[in-house]
C-alpha cells in the first residue's frame, strides 16, 4: 500500500471513530485574549521551513493556554516545537543556577504559571539536559526521582538519551486514558515512551490546573491540538506526516532506528590473531566464584548447576533499599581492547542489569587493590564516585524508564556522558537464555544482544570527558527486581605492548 494512501486511510479511520479535536492554538498568532490566551512578556514570531512559532525572548516570558482537556478520562494533545539551539545532554555544575535555579527544565508545556519550575507543577512535559531522563511526562507534583520511586509511583513517562537538532521542527504528542491508567508519547510520529509496565499498584495523579503554560528562549512553539481520543502508534505517524511542512529522512530515520529497532546491524565479530583469552568461567561450579567480588547486599548471589544466579530484593523501589543492590566484579582487571561475552537468562520482570568495564581509579589505578573494597550496592560506584568506566544497561526494566521494549545504554562515567542508545520494538524475552557481546577496539565500542548491534560510538579523549579508557576490572551489576542467571563467561584482551619485567616491591619501603 502507498504510504499517502495509507496516512489517508488511517485519518479517515481516526475521524469516524470519533476523534475530535477540542482546543487549537498557534494556528495563527493573533494572540486575541478572546481565543484563550494570555502573553506575559517580550516574544516574537519567527518562520522556517513553511512553519511561524512563538518564541518567548525572556526567561520570564510565558503564554498560558486557558482551555484544554487534560482534566478528561482520555485524549492526546499535539505540539509543534524547535530549539533554536541544540539540545544535548550535559553535566551540571552548582554556578549554572546562580540567575535562575530552574535553567534545565525546557518546558513543553506546564501547569504551573512559571513554566520552568519543574517540581511546582502537578502536570509537566519538559526535556532535560540529563542523559536520563531526557524527556519527562509527568501527571504529578514534585521532581522526577522522587515521584519515579517513592511509593505511590506517579504516572510518568520517562525517555532516554534524546537529543534534538537545532532549527528542525518536532511534534510531541502525548496520550493519555486514566481509566486504563495508560500513556505514551510520540515525536515526529515515532513512539518514544511508555508508562511503567512492571507497575504493582495504580499510578497516582496530581489534580491539574485550569491553565497550560509554556517558554523559555531557546524555544519555538507553533500549532497545539487537544483532541479526545487516544492516539495509536499509527494514528500518530499520519497526524505527523498531515502536518509537516518538511519531512526530513534523515531524522525520520534515525528515531525509527533509535527508539523502534528499524535498520539495526548485525554483531559480525570473532577473535582473531593478536586476541588472547583471559578468562574462561562456565559459571556452573561453586569454585568459579572465586573469580569474583561480590559488593553490595542482594538476596543471593550463588552458583547453580544452570549457571550463576543472581537475586535483589523485589519490593517497590524506595531510597531505603539502594544498598540491596550488588556488583559482581572480576578479581583482577585487564588491559588494552577488550572483548567480553557472557549468556544471561531473565526470570523475573522488572529488573537492570548492567556491565561495566575498563573500571578504574582516577590515575589508572586499579582501585580495588589501591583502596578499602566497597562494600555497598548503591549506583554510585557506576557514576558518582572515583570510577572511571564504560557502563551498558542492557536489560531495563525498571519504573523510571521505558519498560515496555527492549532497550540499550551505554554512559562514560564518572563524566555522565551518554555514548549510545537503542531500542527494539518488542518486549525482552523471558525464560529464554540471551548472549551479550561487548566489543571495544581502540576508541571504538560496540555492544549486541542476540547478535543485534544495540549501543555503538567512538569516544574521544579530547572531548572534556576524559580519555579513552583501555584498563580496568569488570563488573556485572543487578539493581532492585532482578533475578537472572549467567554462564559462560568469556574475556578477551589485545595489547598494544608487552609488559616485560614487574617488581613487587613492598609499599613501605
């Protein structure tokens, strides 16, 4: 079927099972208060690539949208949007605040008539510098960790690793039907975001204000819809493609590649001359853990006759169980570039796991020999303290993310630096063994599940995030929820010296 056919067709479904559009605003920029909106401040409007948008030119600037049907059972609202600057993660530090303590919320649009005050509004769909949560859907008051944890879980939809392009224009649309306690978002027609799907008990909602309101300066809005059906994933792609004035390929490409699997390679890779094993664990005897520290406090960490089997603690997520978490790491580190592979069985839904590599200490060091062993199982010791490493969530289950896909990250830490990220469009297979392959070459790194290439990049020493790293201990890490088993373990390492005399002097000489 033609794909102008099919969008017809989908439209012309949509409208006879009774979607409606309700509210519509930045059709025209007339602005009259009778229309149902309210300027506060200096703005402009601006034009490119066939579409004008309201851009608010102070910090203080904000349009409020005095209508809407947010406060109804279900519906989805669509919104035009382009940054005038790139959007990218950053790492934060404490002077950014100084003028205005709210600099990284870029608000979609708010229930809270200063639009950037994030924990304020009972309503919010904003993007964040972090790398996660990027973009934030959130039907409640307060920030988004807390809400993501604390019990009662707020409905939310969280995004990772989302970027936009400067100049370019998206379409965020998000749906809602709180009957089925359901959500999801789409950009550019692409679905991006769900709610928890692992939830145990209903999800909690802030009651919401009469008014919207949206602004920041590096921020563009044009046409806002409000409509009273749900969108389906392919409702939404039609109501985008209707609308654009430019189809970019490109970008259209690259979310269906990132956030729906479309187009995803191959792991092709075997060791060859050069690469020499370092480690060989089949995981199945109880003398393998002798390989291994274990740090943190998980419900069992212990080698069956199927292979090593590692538990948390399953209760909801709260900041009172941090510790239950638990790291298994290599007793000796290793050097140079690096190939791991290891099989993994998920047996219980909900849970992360994790693999870090190339950990050491600030200078090289090996931490672990250098200073006291750690001992707790908080996330810390991935990105928050002196720990240099690579780390890849590869199986994400948890309530602060999408859930209902298998997904893919991959950080540089301690820097908070997003490398890479991808999705397939099913769900994680349980009770089914999986093979996880982590290739790094150089600067070059890959990681594939299955034999699908789903985190991919070329880090950069010089790039203000440290230097490539090519030393360190490996860990495999479980948070909260998890319970799976792993087998057949295998490391590789090729160096690019030889290392031709050591001393073991003592240190207090």
């Amino acid at each position: 079927m033609k794909p102008l056919l099919l969008i017809v067709l989908i439209l012309f479904a949509a409208r006879s099972s009774g979607q409606k559009k309700l509210y519509s605003y930045l059709s025209d920029f007339s602005l009259n208060a009778a229309e149902g909106y309210k300027l506060r401040g200096p703005a402009r409007v601006i034009n490119t690539d066939g579409r004008s948008g309201l851009n608010m030119t102070s910090i203080k600037s904000a349009l409020e949208l005095k209508a809407h049907n947010m406060k109804r059972e279900q519906g989805t609202v669509t919104i035009w949007v382009m940054p005038l600057e790139e959007l990218s993660t950053f790492d934060t530090k404490p002077n950014f605040n100084k003028s205005n303590p709210n600099f990284y919320t870029y608000p979609f649009l708010s229930d809270c008539s200063n639009p950037l005050d994030f924990n304020s509004a009972n309503f919010k769909l904003a993007w964040t510098p972090r790398w996660h949560p990027g973009i934030i859907a959130q039907f409640g008051k307060g920030s988004f960790y807390e809400e993501a944890f604390n019990i009662p879980h707020k409905a939310l939809i969280s995004v990772s690793h989302f970027n936009f392009k400067k100049n370019t224009w998206y379409q965020l649309a998000l749906s809602w039907n709180y009957k089925k306690d359901e959500y999801a978002l789409f950009i550019n027609g692409v679905q991006v975001g769900r709610e928890d799907q692992q939830r145990v008990l209903p999800l909690h909602r802030d009651s919401m204000n009469a008014s919207l309101f949206l602004g920041n300066p590096a921020l563009c809005f044009s046409e806002i819809n409000f409509y009273d059906a749900v969108f389906s994933p392919g409702m939404a792609y039609a109501h985008y493609k209707n609308e654009t004035t430019h189809f970019d390929k490109e970008l259209d490409a690259d979310l269906q590649y990132t956030y729906a699997g479309k187009g995803r390679k191959k792991f092709n890779w075997q060791p060859a001359a050069g690469w020499e094993q370092k480690l060989s664990i089949a995981l199945t005897n109880p003398s393998d853990m002798d390989s291994f520290y274990v740090q943190g406090n998980p419900v069992k960490v212990e080698v069956t006759k199927e292979g090593l089997l590692v538990e948390t603690i399953n209760k909801e997520y709260t900041g009172r169980l941090l510790d239950s978490q638990v790291y298994v790491w290599t007793n000796r580190p290793f050097e140079g570039n690096l190939y791991v592979e290891y099989e993994f069985k998920v047996l219980r839904p909900g849970g992360l796991s994790l693999l870090m590599v190339q950990a050491s200490g600030m200078n090289r060091e090996d931490f672990m020999a250098d200073y006291p062993l750690r001992t707790g199982g908080r996330m810390t010791t991935v990105y928050g303290e002196d720990v240099r490493n690579y780390h890849w969530e590869y199986y994400r289950e948890m309530s602060d993310m999408r859930n209902d896909v298998e997904n893919s990250a991959l950080m540089k830490n301690p820097f908070l630096y997003p490398l890479s990220f991808g999705s397939l469009n099913t769900p994680v297979k349980k009770e089914v063994w999986h093979k996880l392959q982590f290739l790094q070459i150089n600067n070059k790194l890959a990681g594939a599940i299955d034999g699908i290439i789903m985190v991919e990049f070329e880090d950069d020493g010089f790039s203000n995030n440290g230097p490539v790293y090519d030393f360190g201990r490996i860990a495999i890490r479980c948070m909260l929820h998890s319970k799976l088993l792993f087998r057949n373990l295998k490391v590789y390492n090729q160096s690019k010296f030889k290392t031709i005399q050591i001393f073991n002097s003592p240190l207090n000489n």
